[in-house]
C-alpha cells in the first residue's frame, strides 16, 4: 500500500463539459495551414499541453487478466439488429429537419442528428459491428505509445482508470493484473517525464453494479464510486498529482438517460426511441444528482485522509423553477459538502453554435432535460463566448481545457486538423491575454480509437492506427507532426515538407 504523499497535490477535479457537436468545421479539403505566429514559447511556463484517451476506447483487452464488462460491453455486443434498427430509426427523424436545424431548432433534436446518425454511419461503413474489445490494443501496446509521446514532446497524458479493470466486482479486492497494467503505465510515463493527468470515470460503468442497483439512479453509486476512488488514490497518490473524477456528466445524464443513444439505453418517448425503460423527464436530474455527490464524495475523502452546486452549494433557481419536483433536493449536510468541492473546470469543446431564447416554440406539455433548457440553437462561426464566460462567473478558479478536437475520416495528410488545433490553441492565447485563466489544452485525441458515437468510423487521431492491420501500425499525422514542432518552439513550420506519401491501402486522401 502506497502513502499519498503529504506535498499538497491538486485536488480530485470534476469535468463540467460543454459538448456543442452541432456545427460542423468549415475547412475544405484542400485547406492549408495558416503561418505559425505564435509558439509554445508564448505561454506561460505552468500552462501543459497534452493529449488523451479513455480507458474502454484505448486499452481493447476486454476480456483479459480478470476484467469484467462495462456497460459499454454489453451495449456493443448487443444484437446488431437493434442497434441498427436504433441508428436508422433515428437519422430518419433527424433528417425531416434538417432545414430547421440549419436555422434553429431545440436541443433534443441536435441529439438525435449527433448520436443517431453517426451511430447509423459507425454500423453501416463497419460490417464487423466495431466494439471496443480492441481499441487501440494500449493494453498491450502502451509502452510503444508512449515513446510516441516522449519524442513528440508531449507534456501531458490525460488517461482514464477502467473500474471493470481494477476492481471487476464493482468494490471489493482489486485485481492484480489491472494494478500491474497501471502501474506499468504510470512508471512509464513519469520514467517520461510525461506529466500524468488521470480521470476516475469515462463513461464506462461496470455492468455487475448496473445489474444489481441500475448504477448512477441509485444512491448506492455514491459509496462504491467512493470506494473506487480510494483504491484509484492508494495505489497511484505518490505518482498521480492530478485527478478528474467525472468526464462528460453531462452526456452521462443526457445521452443515457434522456434520448437512450448510450447505454444504460433509457428513456422515455417521445425524447428517445427504442428503449425499453426509462423515464426521460426525472431520470437525467437523478443521475447529475448522484453524480454531483459521487464527486464530491471523492473530494472529501482525498482531502480528509455542474458549476453552481459545486460553487455555491445547490442548482440554479432558473433550474430549480424549470424542473420542479423532478430535480433532487440535497440535504443540508449535502450542500455543505458539495459546495467549494471544486479546484478546477475541464471543458470539453469541439465546435460551437449560437444560442437563444426558445421558450416560445416549447410545449409546455413536453417536458425533458432538453425541453427544460429552453433555447434554441443554431449553426455559426466559431466565437470566443464560451472562453469569456466562466472567469466572469468563476472568477477564482482556473479553467483547464481538458480535450478539444475534431473528427476527419482522412489520411495522415489531415490539413484540416491542422487548421483546428492552430486556431483553437491561438484562440486560447488570445484568451489568456485577456485574463481568461486557463491552465492546459488537451488534444483529443492522441491517437485513433474507438469512439463512442461511431467506432472506428470516426478518426480523432493525432496518430493514425491502421485497424484493419492484425498488427494495429501507428503512424504520426501531419497534425502530430505539427503539434510536436509546435510544442517544441519551432517557428517558421512548413507544412508542405511535413506532408507524407500515403501508401497504407487503408487510408484515404
């Protein structure tokens, strides 16, 4: 057993996510790279750069060294023709309003557009029904990525902890084996020199507690996501420094329990098709709630031995008007435990879309998280509110952008994602020069690997992996390479002498 140690590290984080996947990149296929006018340099010398990967979409090895499923397991494997059956169903909705979308419309039919029609590109383009029992293969292959990321000169490796991994019956002893993956993947990178950020939980809960206890609906998570922590905290405290305890609440509650689109798969209709359970209207605001307390649980626990509960101690009065009886009330003694359980804010930001009021067009009768946000949103360009907003709302707590990035199903030659992280990156030094206190940009991802919304359809990558290669061969994009030179002060890049020949007979101009 490893004592943390008693130098004063940060503080287990939640991740308040803005997920605005509507509007897609503007840049065309032939786009070239604006000059660099800015270096790594021109940061401040506490700002990390880095990359990630979450457990369950890297690691494959699914069924290795006493690992038992997650919930995403079970949903990959589930019978192909409801899945497909789910995806058309879906897009076929989605696409009578397109019009409406590129004009305005409500937020439950951007879900429907996001999740439904890229899980019915995933099960059309991938005959093989792509889980992620093979991910990335990191599990066997995680020293070789890290080299890659040592003479990348990447600073940081954000990485999630699998709970099915660790702990396979939900709580109790921990499993030998995953200890030793973790541990090996810890000593690799501070052997590195790679700064470490680890995230407790990435959408993969374990499947025997969903079994007995239907996971984040009931109280019951509080303890035992507690209990995972302590483990997580004991066995890597005197090398982990910083810790994430949730990515993406939101889409935990959204995505799973609203529309269905992720497993557990619950909802109710007509805010999600195809599931067989679930109440749409209540089930959302019971999981942020269990989820706000899991964190906050975690916090106590690591310093004793969602934005304004974890601020102020209770949800907005906007919300509380909104949802009425369907939110959770906390306690007295939960308020004063979850308010201040917060050291810093990830956000998770691809694209943005312009909001407003859409309270006129709402049924009144039709009530769900969606419904209950009352705005509409609409595609634009790019804008640097999101960057302005939380400092002014946030004043003293920095704000960590823990992954952005975009999606190409390109070659290695990827112009186009050059042109994102290039304007992103000079965006945020545009903001920190504005007083915006921002701590760290996360690349998502560092390598290809099984998405969430579309398998191995949709390539994130700084790293191209060849997946219909028995032998999963990395190569560096143009994008790795531009990010490295980047983070090693290069100035006066030329793309054009970075661009590869592009002989894998699976990749695509």
């Amino acid at each position: 057993m490893r004592a943390i140690p008693c130098a004063a590290p940060l503080m287990p984080l939640l991740v308040v996510v803005v997920l605005l996947l509507v509007a897609p990149w503007r840049g065309g296929g032939a786009a070239v790279a604006r000059a660099l006018n800015f270096t790594r340099a021109d940061f401040p010398g506490d700002f990390v750069f880095g990359a990630g990967t979450s457990a369950y979409q890297y690691e494959g090895a699914t069924g290795e060294d006493g690992r038992s499923a997650s919930i995403w397991d079970t949903f990959t494997h589930a019978g192909d023709d409801n899945l497909t059956s789910y995806g058309l169903r879906l897009c076929a909705s989605s696409y009578l309003h397109v019009a409406s979308w590129l004009n305005g419309c409500d937020p439950s039919m951007i879900m429907l557009v996001i999740i439904g029609c890229n899980f019915t590109i995933a099960i059309r383009r991938m005959p093989d029904k792509s889980t992620g029992d093979l991910g990335a293969d990191g599990y066997h292959r995680y020293k070789e990525d890290v080299e890659l990321m040592s003479d990348a000169g990447l600073e940081a490796y954000r990485f999630s902890i699998s709970w099915s991994r660790l702990i396979p019956r939900g709580r109790g002893p921990v499993n030998p084996k995953g200890l030793e993956y973790y541990n090996n993947l810890i000593n690799e990178l501070t052997r590195r020199g790679i700064q470490i950020h680890v995230t407790l939980y990435h959408l993969d809960f374990p499947q025997i507690l969903e079994d007995e206890y239907h996971g984040w609906l009931s109280p019951r998570v509080v303890d035992d996501f507690t209990a995972f922590a302590d483990a997580c905290f004991r066995e890597f405290g005197d090398r982990v420094r910083h810790w994430t305890t949730m990515d993406e609440p939101n889409v935990i509650a959204i995505a799973a329990y609203d529309s269905g689109a992720f497993p557990p798969c619950r909802c109710s209709a007509p805010y999600g098709m195809n599931c067989t359970t679930g109440d749409s209207t209540v089930e959302p605001y019971t999981v942020a709630h269990h989820s706000i307390l899991a964190h906050a649980a975690a916090v106590r626990l690591y310093r004793d031995k969602i934005l304004d509960p974890l601020v102020k101690g209770d949800y907005p009065e906007i919300m509380k008007k909104k949802a009425g009886s369907r939110i959770p009330s906390f306690t007295k003694e939960q308020s004063e435990l979850i308010r201040g359980a917060i050291d810093f804010v990830g956000i998770n930001h691809y694209t943005s879309v312009y909001v407003s009021d859409g309270k006129s067009g709402a049924d009144a009768s039709l009530r769900d998280y969606n419904a209950d946000m009352s705005a509409t949103f609409r595609m634009s360009r790019n804008d640097s509110g999101t960057g302005q907003f939380i400092p002014i709302n946030m004043p003293n707590d920095p704000q960590g952008l823990q992954c952005y990035g975009q999606f190409f199903t390109d070659s290695v030659n990827d112009h186009n994602r050059v042109e994102y992280l290039s304007g992103y990156i000079g965006s945020t030094l545009a903001a920190l020069r504005n007083g915006a206190n921002v701590k760290g940009y996360f690349v998502w991802s560092f390598l290809d690997v099984f998405e969430f919304m579309a398998g191995y359809y949709s390539r994130y990558g700084l790293h191209y992996v060849d997946f219909q290669d028995p032998e999963l061969p990395r190569q560096p994009k143009l994008s790795a390479k531009w990010y490295s030179k980047f983070l090693k002060s290069e100035i006066g890049i030329s793309i054009e002498k970075m661009v590869s020949p592009d002989t894998r007979s699976h990749a695509q101009q």
